[in-house]
C-alpha cells in the first residue's frame, strides 16, 4: 500500500493528458502489494523440481502390456495374450489380460501388441509407435521394475487450486487454475526466469494412505512432499493389480498368518516346480516367531519374521530341514481372497512361494499345555474319532500322574493306560496315548488344536480326535 500511495502522489503532479496516458497503458495490471518473495514459486529451484516430479505422469498402472514405468499406452490398445485377441478400452480392462495369466501356472504367458500404437511419456508427449523395436527404445529409458524413479507417487494435489504469476515488478499478470497434474507439470515445465509465480494457500495435499495435509506455505509444502517421497509402494513391476489386498500392515499380516494353518500351494525355486514334494504339509505359524510345518505325524520346525520396508512387507522363513523355503527376503505379491479361498503370494527374484489357507478355526497356540491338564482333569470325557461314533459309549479319565482310566459306560469293561502333554519348541501342545485294546487306535502323538471346557480337539496327520 505504501507503493501505491507514493504513485498516487507522483501522478497528481503530472498534467492531466499524462495522467490519461498512464492509466490507459496500465488498463490490464492489478496493483498489489509487493508479494514475499520467499513465496515465489522460481523456476529449477527446489520446489519447482519438487512439484515437478510430483506430477510426472505415472506410467506403471500398465506395465503388464508395456514393461515400462515412465511411459503408457493410449487406450484403446488391441494385444493377443496366450493367443487371445483382445481389445483393453480402460484401466479396468487389464484386469482381464492378469486373469488370463493367472489361470495356469505352469504355461507361458507371451503378450503381443497389435502395432501401430500411441504411448504417452511421464512428460505427457505423445508418441506413435510402429514396432516392437521402437517401443523397447523407449521402454530402456525407464528405470527398472520398482527401482528409483523421477516420479514421486506417494503424494498428490488435491485441485483446483490457483496461482498468481507476477512480473519482473511483482505486478500480477494473470491468475491461472490448475485442474490436474498435466497441467501443473506444464506450467512448472515453461517457468523461466521472467516469470514469477506464486501459488495461492492454503493447499491440501493427498497422501498414498488418502489421509490428506493443508499446507500454508511453500516451506510446508516442501516438506510434505520430501516427507513423502518413498514412502509407499509404488507397484513399478510388470503384473497388473499384483498387489490385491496387500495394503496391510506387517501387524495384520501375522495376525492372518497366526490365525490359520496353511499348506503350499505353489514353490518354485531357481526354475523347479517343487509344490508337489510338499503336498499335505501343513504349515502352523506362531507368535513367538517359530513356524511348525508337519505331515502325517511328522514335524519340521523353523523360525519366521515379517519385516516392513519401503518396498513392502519381507518374509524370513528359515525351516531346520525343508530348505527349500528359506530365504530371508520373500517380498509380499498378492493377498487373492476369492469365494472363501485364501492365498498369500510371496516373490524372490524369479523364485515364489504361495500358501493357502487350510484351517482358520483353530492354531495350537492357543492351548498351553497347563490350560490343557486343567480342563481334562475337571471330568470325564467322550471321545469322537475321526467323525466316527464308535467311541461314543466310552468315558475317559485322565487322572494324576498321567494314568489313563476308559470304562466303558454299558458293560463297564474298563481299560487302562498312560496319557500326557509336552509342548514343542514352537509352543503347540502334544498328548501322547499309550492305551489297551480295543481303543490302540488311538496311540500316539497328537496336536491339540481346540480347547475348552466343553471341547478338547486334537489331530494327527489326517486324523483327528
């Protein structure tokens, strides 16, 4: 305002013709303020370059069709995928080329692009495209599946918003809306040093977990955005919508690891389908950090960890002799929850490893061994096997020092025995048997994976009782 009044006085000095001169070659300038020039939005600075990589345009959402990060297809695209022409008209679209790989895991899955095609580069120039050849050019120029990239993914602008551009006098020339991240990228990309702008707060920033950030200033809005830089998942490999329910927290995913038994439905390791050697294990993970994976009465034990990182959560699973399993960086794919069924999809490199859920109404760990002796001491029992109500007529009890008493409640033919409990080194608790005929059956080493005052249940192999 001081500015201005000092023109005012000047100009009441002036004759009246230039006075009318003046005015008429100011007609289009705003006179305001001079603005803090620490809020000038300046062309290479750090901020500009900031905001800048911030609206690059992504191009990993269709890496199953292109392989590249910083570049995308224009749509629509026609590719054959295992022999299957198909047209992708949208984003969802490619979720159809993910379900035909997905069908058979031991085919190869070969994506051809029907040329000529358009691509859009991270800078949103459009380029066309004849073949293959020229598409790989491009392609080179991209970093590699989830390594360092230009492009900051873990923050957006929530628009409209607005900025004022200035003159070399701090004089507003214009006010621009930005309405999307092309834009913004353009009119940062064109500042040069006859330019200053200025971008009107305040301005909410979304973050990658959609909770969002009201910055005031552009020292805050620096900070959010170098704040947030690196810290998601930037999905920046070649699989479509890989990451189905993986935006779960290490926490979580023990907790579902815990919560279920599961047996392996696909190993591959340094190119060998190893799946079938480990059907019918089953594999128990406990709190404790300790994993047991057992099969018909036999048991292997081994330590696991979830490990949260940048790129996600690692698995370390180390087994004492099922080696084929350990490796300390099994990087979380897909979480797939269809129809009940549940997998948990771990990659390596070119090796993979994916459980599926087998039980999730029962875990050892939740029947310490002393829990277990208590309720079993408090009366006497029936017994089921294996579904069977053969045992029906029989009362069991499990008195002190592990003698076993079974009477049998029409003919009271009684049968004596041993019983006890142990717990393993992965915390689950173990009931031996050593009972007479008739009930031999029995005798053995089982798994108690249920327990309460109305029910005790435990298995062994396929059996359970």
């Amino acid at each position: 305002m001081k500015n201005a009044i000092n023109k005012t006085i000047k100009l009441l000095l002036l004759p009246l013709i230039v006075l009318m001169s003046f005015t008429a070659c100011q007609d289009e300038v705003t006179d305001v303020t001079d603005p803090d020039q620490q809020e000038t939005l300046v062309a290479n600075s750090p901020l500009a370059t900031s905001v800048e990589r911030t609206t690059l345009r992504d191009g990993s959402a269709d890496n199953i069709i292109d392989s590249g990060n910083c570049i995308s297809v224009n749509l629509p695209v026609t590719v054959n995928v295992n022999g299957l022409e198909i047209t992708i008209d949208s984003e969802e679209d490619l979720e159809v080329i993910e379900a035909i790989f997905d069908e058979f895991d031991d085919d190869e899955d070969i994506l051809e692009i029907v040329f000529p095609i358009v691509i859009i580069l991270n800078d949103y120039t459009e380029v066309t495209i004849n073949n293959q050849e020229e598409l790989e050019q491009f392609v080179d120029e991209c970093s590699g599946e989830n390594e360092d990239d230009d492009d900051i993914e873990c923050i957006d602008f929530q628009y409209p918003i607005t900025i004022s551009v200035f003159d070399s006098n701090f004089d507003v020339i214009d006010t621009i809306t930005i309405n999307s991240d092309e834009e913004l990228y353009h009119f940062i990309d064109e500042l040069d040093g006859s330019v200053l702008a200025s971008i009107n707060f305040p301005v909410t920033m979304i973050n990658a977990d959609g909770t969002t950030t009201v910055v005031n200033n552009n020292d805050e809005l620096l900070a959010a955005i170098e704040a947030a830089d690196d810290t998601c998942d930037e999905d920046d490999d070649n699989d479509y919508n890989d990451d189905d329910n993986i935006d779960i927290s290490a926490d979580d995913l023990g907790f579902l690891l815990t919560e279920c038994t599961w047996t392996v439905d696909k190993l591959e390791v340094n190119d060998q389908d190893l799946e079938d050697q480990y059907e019918g294990y089953v594999f128990t993970f406990f709190e404790n950090g300790t994993v047991k994976a057992e099969i018909n009465g036999n048991f292997d034990e081994g330590t696991w960890e979830l490990i949260q990182t940048d790129a996600g959560i690692k698995l370390n699973l180390q087994m004492n002799n099922l080696t084929d399993f350990n490796n300390e960086l099994w990087q979380l794919h897909e979480i797939d929850d269809e129809y009940g069924e549940v997998k948990i999809d771990f990659r390596q490199g070119e090796d993979r490893l994916r459980f599926e859920k087998h039980d999730c109404d029962v875990n050892p760990a939740v029947c310490p061994e002393d829990v277990v002796d208590a309720i079993l001491a408090e009366c006497y029992w029936r017994a089921g096997f294996n579904g069977d109500d053969n045992l029906a007529e029989y009362e069991f009890y499990f008195n002190e020092n592990d003698d076993l008493v079974v009477q049998h409640s029409v003919n009271d033919q009684e049968i004596v025995g041993f019983w006890n409990t142990s717990t393993t080194d992965s915390g689950a608790t173990v009931m031996n048997f050593d009972v007479d005929q008739p009930l031999g059956d029995i005798n053995g080493e089982w798994t108690v994976i249920e327990c309460s005052d109305e029910r005790v249940k435990m298995v062994m192999g396929d059996l359970y009782l």
